[in-house]
C-alpha cells in the first residue's frame, strides 16, 4: 500500500458514511494479494477513525514502515488472522496483546484503475 495521492469525494459519500473528510486517507494498494478483490494500483479509500477491529470488514495495516490491506478474521483469545482474497498469500496471524501492528482504519470504498 502506498500512502500518496488525492481523491474527490463528495459530501453525499461523506454523509451516507458518517464520516469528516479530515478522518480520510487515501491509499494506493501495491502488489497482488488482494486479487481479485482490489488489484495493484487500486485506490482505497481509509476511514482512520475506525479502528475498531471487526469481524469480515477490510482494515489497513502499519507494520513498521509497510502498509497491508488485509479482511479481518476475529479468532479467540487476542487473535486475528488477516486474510488476503489471493490465496496464494498465506494469512498473517497476529497476538493483538503483543505486536507492532497498527491499525490505520477501515477501507470504505476502493477505486479499481483500469
């Protein structure tokens, strides 16, 4: 993921999600192990607000310098795993009581370049 660039986004976007845009991050997704769901190149669209960890909800990642757009699958005692739609990346396991992860927040929407 790639933390450069601008997108428009209108107020009715803003409002149907309950968001401000000083909340928004605007993300380019770099590499394939989101494929098909988002491709190289596709802009997401963060809400860093939102940080909440949910079970099934598309989150972006910080570990250390890199960014990971990941699904989020809630497992007991602490743990997520956080799953890519290209199966050929493995899951990433993580002790949500002892890591570096940080969550930058939930992806709203995406933009696929063509």
């Amino acid at each position: 993921v790639d933390g450069k660039g601008w997108l428009g986004i209108s107020r009715g976007f803003l409002e149907h999600h309950g968001v401000v845009a000083g909340d928004l991050l605007v993300v380019a997704v770099v590499g394939n192990g989101m494929e098909p769901r988002l491709s190289d190149g596709d802009q997401v669209v963060v809400n860093c607000a939102d940080q909440g960890l949910r079970d099934g909800q598309t989150f972006v990642f910080r570990f250390g310098e890199e960014m990971v757009v990941k699904q989020v699958q809630m497992l007991p005692q602490s743990h997520v795993q956080l799953v890519g739609s290209n199966p050929e990346f493995p899951p990433i396991l993580v002790n949500l009581k002892d890591t570096d992860m940080a969550v930058v927040g939930r992806v709203l929407a995406a933009v696929h370049v063509m």
